[in-house]
C-alpha cells in the first residue's frame, strides 16, 4: 500500500468520483478498513477497499468432542490453543494446529490483536523514517511457545500462504488461524461440523485483545486514462459499493463487510443467525477503537518484508535459529529495504 501510495502512476479513487460527477459517501466504509488506504494528510481514499480480510480461527468440533474438549468453546488465549493442540494430538488427530499467512497472523495481527506495535512511527502511518520493532519481548515470546509446540508436534508448519486451509477442510488439522476469506472454501469442502473464533490473544497482555488489521486488497485506479474510461471505472466502484453487491460479496466468500450498510443488511437478512462465526472477522476489526498503531501498516516494500519474515520463521522451524535470532535478523534485514523506500520516496 505506502509503495502504492508513493508511486505516481496511480489516481486517487476520491478524485474519480469528483471528476465523474458521482457522489460518493467515504465515510460509508469501515473506519479500520478504510483507514489502511486512506491519505495520511486529507483523510480521503487513495484506493478503494475490496477483498479485506482478518485472520480468523478455524475448529474441528467433531475433534473437540473426540479430544474431551467442549465443542461451542474455541481457544481464547495462545496458551489455551498450545494446550488444547497437545489434546487433540494426543486424541489421535494428524495435527493439533497449523496457520497460514504466518508473517501477517502470528507478527502483524498477534501485535495489533495484543496492543503492540510492529514499527515505530505508528507502524509507518507518521513516516517513512519508521523501523520495525516486532522483535520486542512478547513477540520473541509468542514464537518461542510456536517452536515449543513445533518440536512436541502439536503445531504443523505447512506452507507460507493458504495451505493450512486445505489441511483443515481435509481433516488433517483440527484447527488453524486463516484468512476470513478462506471460509467459502470451509463451507464447500469441510465434511464436518466446523466452528470460527476470534484470534486468539496473549493471557498475558495487558488490555488484549484489542482491535485485528486487514489483509487482502483494494482497488486501485491508475493513471494515464480518457476521461469517460474513468467515469466507467467510478460507476463500477460506486456498483462494487452499493450495500446488496457489499453484502452479496462478503456472505459468499467470508471476506469482511467493507461498508457499514453490508454489514447491517447483512444482519437484517438473518444470515449472521443461519451461519455462526461468519461476522467473527467483522467483530475482531471493531472489537475496540484502533491505537494509533493498530489501524495497520504502511510501510514501504512490505510485501519483499513479508518473504524476509517468512525466511527467518522457517529458520526458527527448521531449528537453525532462535525466535529472537531470527526476528533480530528480520527486522534489521526489513530496515534495509525500508531505507531504501525512504530513499526512494525523496529522490
């Protein structure tokens, strides 16, 4: 989003609704959400929100009865999950628990979802000068009872995206925290009576839990165009926008209510009562106003930062590296491409 942002290759979505003469309320989108994509100066939206997203947990309730644990009870805490993982293990599942998107579940969320930053500068939002700091002792903490869980075999890492998706719907793992989006997939292939929970937070941390940022994306308008191609381009926004298509969108795949209005109708429409857990994420973005530092991040390069994350916990995995080893690494190693995005900004 801050490369995006920076480039001067795109036009701000604000500026082609006002051009094509389309009224178009901002204020309709989800504080939390809208807020990721959102000029740090004006307020106004650079881009505009689509497919967002928050980690969610996934659980196998017919495991749970099978493992002695209550069904309608997800793990709240970490050391909850690390312990009812060990039970189900033991219970003769293939995997206790596993995760995907591990470099924005188990750093970005686990620091926003626990009140702690995971860059200075307000994670980016006041500056381009911003350092990482994700290498703090709770989150050292946090990976160090992941590879704890790891060398038992109670926690399985499978893959740096979605896979662990598919090794809950097929039965291997009895839970795993996922994109929200990863719910139709859920829906269609899991062959048993499954439930969705909130993120779960440290037992430790203070005012936890607090608020969870987005993943996915949003759309972007480049620039460089004919005046009536962008007056298409703000009809289609403004069609994507409207509550029925927000809401159609968000109960067919699991990814977040971007506005207000989805969300409501969504609620009127009696899906939220056929379909338990599905406004989980919604519930995790608006759980508390964000800090200054949990609306998100905007920092530049993130996605070549996210392979460096991923490299290092592969090495806590692997058994090459200690946690604070290897976030250490990742952050000193994520401030070298964050300084050269400050250089390229000023250039």
């Amino acid at each position: 989003t801050a490369t995006m942002m920076a480039s001067k290759a795109i036009k701000p979505v604000y500026d082609v609704f006002k051009e094509a003469g389309i009224q178009f309320d901002e204020s309709q989108f989800v504080p939390t959400v809208s807020g990721y994509y959102s000029d740090s100066k004006t307020g106004h939206l650079l881009s505009q929100p689509f497919n967002s997203s928050t980690p969610v947990l996934y659980y196998n309730k017919d495991a749970f009865k099978k493992a002695g644990l209550d069904p309608e009870q997800p793990p709240k805490t970490w050391q909850d999950l690390a312990d009812y993982a060990a039970k189900l293990k033991a219970s003769g599942m293939k995997c206790g628990y596993a995760s995907g998107w591990q470099g924005w579940i188990q750093l970005e969320n686990f620091s926003a979802w626990n009140g702690l930053p995971f860059a200075s500068k307000n994670n980016g939002f006041d500056g381009t000068d911003a350092v990482l700091e994700f290498n703090k002792p709770e989150q050292v903490k946090h990976i160090a009872m992941l590879e704890e869980m790891n060398k038992k075999g109670d926690f399985s890492y499978v893959g740096r995206k979605d896979e662990s998706t598919e090794k809950f719907y097929n039965g291997d793992c009895a839970m795993t925290t996922a994109s929200s989006g990863s719910l139709a997939n859920i829906r269609e292939y899991a062959k048993f009576n499954y439930g969705v929970g909130m993120m779960p937070y440290d037992a430790d941390a203070k005012d936890a839990p607090q608020n969870a940022i987005i993943g996915g994306a949003s759309l972007w308008v480049m620039q460089g165009k004919d005046k009536e191609t962008y007056t298409g381009v703000a009809k289609f926004l403004d069609f994507l926008a409207k509550p029925e298509n927000a809401a159609e969108w968000h109960q067919k795949t699991g990814y977040l209510p971007i506005t207000k209005a989805a969300y409501d109708l969504t609620r009127e429409q009696g899906f939220y009562e056929k379909n338990p857990g599905a406004d989980t994420a919604t519930r995790q973005m608006l759980n508390k106003p964000p800090l200054p530092f949990t609306k998100g991040l905007r920092l530049g390069n993130m996605p070549q930062i996210r392979v460096i994350v991923d490299e290092e916990l592969e090495s806590v995995w692997t058994g090459k590296k200690t946690p604070q080893q290897a976030l250490d690494t990742a952050v000193e190693r994520g401030n070298q491409l964050l300084r050269r995005f400050e250089k390229s900004t000023k250039s």
